[in-house]
C-alpha cells in the first residue's frame, strides 16, 4: 500500500502500447530533456545515458506482456577527468532509473573510501552493510572507486568492503544500483586488479573533457544562473582564461570554471564597492567587466602552478 | 503454545513480504527500525539483545531485510522481533514491535497461583523447564 507499485506481470490483454505516454509517465522524457539542457557537450555520455533509458523502458513494456526478461544488471561505471559532470549524470541516472521503477526510492548515497573502509579489524564490515542499507532502493555512487583497493598493501581493509560490495551486487540486484565512478586510467587498471566488479558492471561510461567553446557556455550559464552577463569584451577576456587555464595544472573541467566564476564575482564586487560616490544602475551590478576577469592569477604566469590552488 | 507479544502474535505468522511493508512503513514514519533476540522471552523480560544498531536513516526496508536474514542465518533457534522507535518529541519511545521469528520449539509458560496473607493471592509466569530443557 506504501509500496510504490512495481511493475505488473498480468494484463495480457494489452497489445498495443504508446511510446510517448509510456515515456511521458514514467518522468523519462523530462528528465532527458533536462539533461539535454543543463549539461553542455558530453554527447557520448547523454547517447549511452538515452539508450539505457529506452532499454529500460522497453523492458518495463515487455515484462508488462509478459516476455521472457531477467532483471537487466544496471551497475555501472562513470570515468572521466575531474569536473566533467559524472557526480551530475549520477543524480539524472538515479531519476530515471526511479521513474522507470528500476530503483524503488530514488536516492542517491555518495559515497568514497572513508565512508567504507574502517580504521581497524571487524569495523569495515558493520561501516559497508550500513552504507548499504542506507542505499537500498536506490543509487550508490562510489566516487573515486579505486582507492578501495590498495595494490601495494595487501592487508588493507578495502578488500573487505570489496567483496561485500561484489556479494550485495550480485545478489540484491533488484534492490539497489551501484555506480562506480573516478578517473579514467586508474579506474582501468583497478578493473585489471579486480575482475568481479568488471564482469558484474553492465554499463561502461566514459566522459570525455569538455570542449573550450563548451566551457565558455557553460560559464555563461552559471552566470546566467546567478543573475550576471558578461560584458562582450569580457567574454572575450574569459576565453582567454579558459585557453591559459586549461594549459595549467589541477585543472578539472567545469570545476575551474565555477571556481573562477565564484571568484570574478567576488572581483566584480570589490571594483563595485571601491567606488563609494558612484551611483549604481542594474546593469552595473549584473556585468562582469574585463577587469574582473583580467585580475585573475592566471594571466599573470598561474599562481595556480606555484601553490596548489584548483 | 504460540507465544503473543507485541503486534499481529495472534495472526499466522508474517512472511517476507509482510515483514517488509511494516518495517517500511516504519521508516516511511521516520522511526529508527531496531532488530531484537532472545532465547528468554518471558514476558516481563522487556530488553531483548539487539542485533547491530539500531537502522537510522534508512530509505528502503531491503536494508533491514538483510539483517534479518543474516540475525536468522545466526539466531534461528531464538525469537526475533523488530521494532520501530520514533524519537519525535513526546513520543520518544517505541511504536511497533512484531515477531518475526520462532524457534521450532516454542517457550513455554504456567502462571502459579500463591496464596498469602488476608487470602490475596499472587501470581507468577513461570517458564516451563521442560521445554526450556529439550531446546
């Protein structure tokens, strides 16, 4: 009665069925629309995300008429560069899987090796099953996923929350979904080192790094977002930015480009307040002028390269 | 003797999927869910060992569902019970609490009158021995 209806095996008297409607209720259609919005670039990632998607509604449709269908694997991994969305598709991914009746709660557990592994013997089993309690019926998003395994110490605890993670996996598949994500090359070689999680995943994401032209958009978005516009000479300063950015180190994607939005407000504010007497119109306080952006450390050699600053 | 205690003990037993629409109607109140055993189940013996902590801030009663059966896989031959507790302000105590486990051989007890002075009479919930021996 609480229950959220699962999908049912009767009706056989359905022979017909509307894709659009279908879609339509199970929330799928707007929240590919919005993912199509909200996220600039990622084709690859939005194409792998769309076909799950119709996967699964297919097979919502087919179990309906009562075609032969086991309960599809849908652990997944996410690998990518820092900062190109994967914490973001991970929330998506829970929605639709939860419109789709696929997950029977929707929420998302975002979780990394600390949350997993304890300090000292007998305590990361107890620390893993409550992380796994707390996820079922819905997503657990392991975020850097290799740290759980530490090739050069082979009585690491991360072993254990391992085979807990592969035993709950394998055999709750129904009752939640486990998405794996970090960067790319180390996630390969912990899949080398860790063949049970590879054979156990179904689907395989890679993100790829954004797109200068893509970064420029998505900037302008999050100012958008915050009620700012750039000036037009001071989107042209800001490609600029993202050129040099780019060629320095720590940079990750989307990540930087908030971290210098956040920071060019914080700049606009400043000029605004320096000047006491002056009088200020709105569009004064929604632009961003080149200086704002021309300030930054990055024109000046990267500051960034000297401290560790993302 | 079908021991009754706390809710639904004089319905047949609850299956799987019955322990799991209350125990997620529990959560879906916000109340902790708490696994429970003993091999006394006398009835003024209130606390009960628990299994693990108690369940906070689960969303799906799958998670309780596994530590039942990981309790029964070790203390199958015990009574389990579960238990909902709402830590809400004014109620702060436990709202539900079910069987969901017997062992083959139920405890069994006999209330022994005592006559004492002025012709009062006490009463005592004694455990049989004999069951208690053959378990």
């Amino acid at each position: 009665m609480l229950d959220v209806p699962r999908a049912t095996t009767s009706e056989p008297n359905e022979t017909h069925f509307d894709l659009r409607k279908e879609a339509e209720a199970a929330g799928i259609t707007d929240t590919l629309q919005q993912l199509e919005r909200e996220l600039i670039g990622l084709k690859p990632v939005k194409s792998r995300v769309r076909q799950i998607a119709s996967l699964l509604l297919i097979e919502r449709i087919r179990q309906r008429v009562g075609l032969a269908s086991a309960p599809p694997t849908l652990h997944m991994s996410f690998t990518g560069n820092p900062g190109t969305g994967k914490t973001t598709v991970a929330l998506r991914m829970a929605k639709i899987l939860h419109g789709l009746g696929f997950v029977r709660r929707g929420q998302v557990i975002s979780v990394t090796r600390d949350d997993l592994v304890g300090q000292y013997i007998g305590h990361t089993a107890p620390k893993t099953k409550e992380i796994l309690k707390k996820a079922m019926g819905g997503v657990l998003f392991i975020d850097e996923a290799y740290y759980l395994h530490r090739p050069d110490n082979e009585r690491d605890y991360g072993q254990e929350a391992i085979e807990i993670l592969l035993q709950v996996m394998e055999n709750q598949r129904e009752d939640l979904v486990v998405i794996l994500a970090g960067y790319g090359e180390r996630m390969t070689s912990f899949f080398a080192s860790n063949p049970g999680f590879r054979s156990r995943i179904a689907h395989h994401i890679e993100f790829p790094d954004y797109a200068e032209a893509e970064l420029l958009v998505i900037a302008e978005l999050m100012l958008k977002e915050r009620g700012y516009r750039f000036s037009a000479a001071a989107r042209e300063a800001f490609e600029r930015y993202i050129a040099l950015r780019r060629t320095q180190p720590f940079f990750s994607n989307a990540r930087s480009i908030r971290n210098a939005v956040d920071r060019i407000r914080l700049r606009q504010a400043d000029r605004l307040v320096s000047d006491l007497d002056r009088m200020l119109d709105v569009a004064d306080l929604e632009t961003i002028d080149p200086i704002d952006v021309l300030a930054s450390r990055v024109f000046s050699g990267g500051a960034d390269a000297r401290s560790a600053k993302p | 003797m079908k021991l009754t205690q706390g809710c639904f003990s004089f319905l047949p037993d609850l299956t799987d999927d019955q322990i799991y629409k209350q125990v997620q109607y529990c959560l879906a109140n916000g109340w902790a869910v708490n696994i429970e055993f003993t091999d006394d189940p006398h009835p003024r013996n209130t606390y009960w060992e628990m299994w693990g902590l108690p369940m906070f801030d689960l969303q799906d009663a799958a998670g309780v569902m596994m530590e039942l059966a990981e309790c029964r896989r070790v203390y199958g031959d015990r009574y389990i019970r579960i238990s909902g507790f709402d830590s809400s302000h004014g109620w702060e105590s436990v709202r539900i609490s079910f069987i969901v486990n017997r062992p083959p051989k139920e405890a069994e007890f006999e209330l022994v009158r005592q006559e004492v002075g002025g012709r009062a009479i006490r009463y005592t919930t004694v455990r049989k021995p004999a069951a208690h021996a053959e378990q």
